[in-house]
C-alpha cells in the first residue's frame, strides 16, 4: 500500500473553491509532503485545477526526479530567488486569486510575493492542508501504528535497564538509540525525560538529575517512521517507595484519561471530551495543576489539527488519531502525565498504544 498523492490533491482543490482561490500556493513543508511525497526541504507547491508544479533548486533536482517522477518541477539556480520563480509559475498558470498558507509564510516574504506576483491577487488562506491531513487515511495510519511498535519497543529497553545512578540525559539517549534499532529513524521530537521535580514541568528537557534522586520519572516520547509519520506517548515509572500523595495523583490523572478515551467518537465535540477529564481532576483538588489541553492531532508533526482542549468546538471524525494526556504537576515536587494514541473509530475509538498504564504496573525496580 501506499499514499495516493493524486487523491489528497483532488481533496484539496474542492477545498481551494470553497475557499475561492483557484490558486494556491503550498509552502509548509509538512504540507508539501503530504501532497507530493517530496522529502526536501526550501521547496513549494504551486497547485491550480490545470496545473501541480514543484518549485525548489538545483539541490534536490535528483531527489525530486527520485520521489516525484510524475509530477511538473521548476528548477532554480543560485542566481534567483524562490519568489521570482513563484512569480513565473503563478504568471504562466493564469490564476487570478491565488492562496498561500498565511501560517507559512512571514510578512517579510508576503511582501516580497505581492512585489513580484502583479498578474494575480494574493489571498491569505489558513488550514486548508491542515484540515484534510486531521482524517488519516490506511496508509497513514500503517505508518503511525508503526511508529508507536518502535517507540513501545523502545522504552521497554528503558525501564528494564534503569540504574539509580543514570541521569535523565543518559536515559534520553538510551531511548532514542533502542528506538533506533528496532527501525525507527529517530525520535518523533525531543523525549522529555524528567525525574521529581523535573517532571513537574510539562516541556522539560533532560538534565543531570538521577533516578536515585527521586521515585517519580516521567518520559514523554515518540517515534518516527522512515515514511515521517510519528507516535507520542507518556509514562510515569514509580522507582522508589511511592508515597500516598503520589498514587493518589496518578490514579487521579489515569482516571481522568480513562474517562476521556471513554468519551472519544464521531461527533462529540473535542472541548467535551476535554471537560470530562478536566472536571475529574477538577473535583479531586488538583484543578490549578493541569493547564494544558488533553491532546491534539499528530501524524507528520507532532502537534497538529485537532486540538482537545477547553475551547476547540471541532467535533471528532472516523480517521483523527489524537493524545489523550492529561497531567497533574506540583512544583518543586513531581509530576503526573499519562498519554495515549487514540484513533477514532465509526463506532467509538481504539487506544492504538498498548503499554501498562495502572498505577501498581507504574512501580518498576531498578538495577544497583
């Protein structure tokens, strides 16, 4: 099986007439990717009903012919800039209102754009690729169940290896290369590994503490595919005695997400499924300690549409793949945060992350 490039390009000049441009100019790099196949980078896509022309520079005229055989490629040499050429394609393609992604692109370059394109009115569009990426097709969904095998395999080498003298940073790169050898091309993003106080902070990155120092450590990790498809997850491994305060947050956090994943379907709103969870850790007096949403899309980004969160009116669809992760973080203290891949289903949704999630599997030993 593979992508239908063809397909997702059809999608999206329904969507560009609904969004009146019969132009548009793709420039998010995800986003090329996701229409083209194209693996490179400091290209665009200029994308009409009669024309799909890639636009990028002697680097990659080989691997462009390699990735996208079938596809039209304009080529630019050191002597012009990329809007030159864009003023070129969209001149020869007669488009009158062309679109380009207004999250992608800065005012510098817009500015620069409107100086060189004068047959055409440029048109601001938001989230017109985005949209069409939140539902995953068989394919996808392959590539991320994929992604999730190597990052599941992955910290089973962790937490059957972990010492009390091994630093947050050790235990990074341990995770990252053991993912690497089960046939992940890298880390989804930058693991967060974090032990007591450290895990009490959402977006920490790894430093010098060591496990003896505390009995909470948290990791927050992904995988990434050969194809660019990622999996994010969350565990919390108990490594010393666990004290009441601690299970009682755990067990507060895996009920609320429980709850939640309970609540995922097709139609039901993403603030709903969000309130769910919220209001659970709500009523046991942690409120003040979960400020972040419950989860949001991810595929060829590790954050992308949609987002679960207290203010998204976004209903889920058959095909999202979302995180369910609720947290709970105590400064100074420790942190909880317990995180799942979740696909949407026509009947409901399946946890598409397998690892032991209750709170006594959570007690792991740990080597001298």
């Amino acid at each position: 099986m593979s992508p239908s490039y063809q397909a997702r390009r059809t999608k999206l000049l329904r969507e560009m007439r609904k969004a009146n441009v019969d132009g548009l100019l793709i420039s998010g790099l995800a986003n090329v990717r996701y229409l083209t196949g194209f693996t490179g980078d400091s290209s665009w896509l200029f994308l009409n009903s009669a024309n799909c022309i890639l636009l990028s520079d002697t680097r990659y005229e080989t691997q462009l012919a390699d990735e996208c055989p079938n596809l039209d490629v304009e080529i630019r040499d050191s002597g012009s800039t990329i809007n030159e050429l864009t003023a070129k394609v969209v001149a020869k393609a007669k488009s009158k209102r062309v679109g380009f992604e207004a999250h992608h692109t800065t005012v510098a370059q817009h500015g620069s754009l409107g100086e060189k394109i004068t047959a055409a009115v440029l048109v601001a569009t938001s989230g017109l690729v985005e949209r069409l990426r939140e539902v995953k097709d068989k394919w996808e969904l392959e590539q991320i169940r994929a992604a999730i095998e190597y990052a599941q395999r992955g910290i089973g080498v962790v937490r059957s290896s972990l010492r009390s003298d091994q630093t947050e940073t050790e235990i990074r790169y341990l995770l990252e290369a053991a993912m690497r050898s089960f046939g992940a091309t890298g880390p989804g993003f930058e693991p967060i590994v974090g032990v007591g106080p450290t895990a009490a902070l959402p977006h920490a990155h790894a430093g010098t503490r060591c496990v003896a120092e505390h009995a909470v450590l948290l990791v927050d990790w992904g995988a990434s595919t050969e194809s660019g498809y990622r999996s994010d997850l969350t565990r919390v491994f108990i490594t010393g005695k666990p004290t009441k305060q601690m299970e009682l947050v755990y067990k507060t956090v895996l009920a609320a997400q429980q709850a939640a994943i309970k609540a995922i379907r097709p139609g039901v709103k993403c603030v709903d499924v969000d309130r769910i969870a919220r209001g659970l850790i709500e009523r046991a007096g942690f409120g003040k300690y979960f400020g972040h949403g419950l989860g949001h899309g991810f595929g060829l980004e590790i954050h992308e549409a949609v987002r679960v969160n207290p203010i998204s009116e976004r209903e889920f669809e058959t095909g999202m793949v979302v995180t369910v992760e609720p947290g709970i973080y105590l400064p100074g203290k420790f942190g909880v945060r317990i995180e799942d891949d979740v696909l949407v289903t026509s009947d409901g949704n399946e946890v598409l992350s397998n690892l032991e999630r209750e709170f006594d599997q959570a007690i792991v030993p740990i080597l001298a």
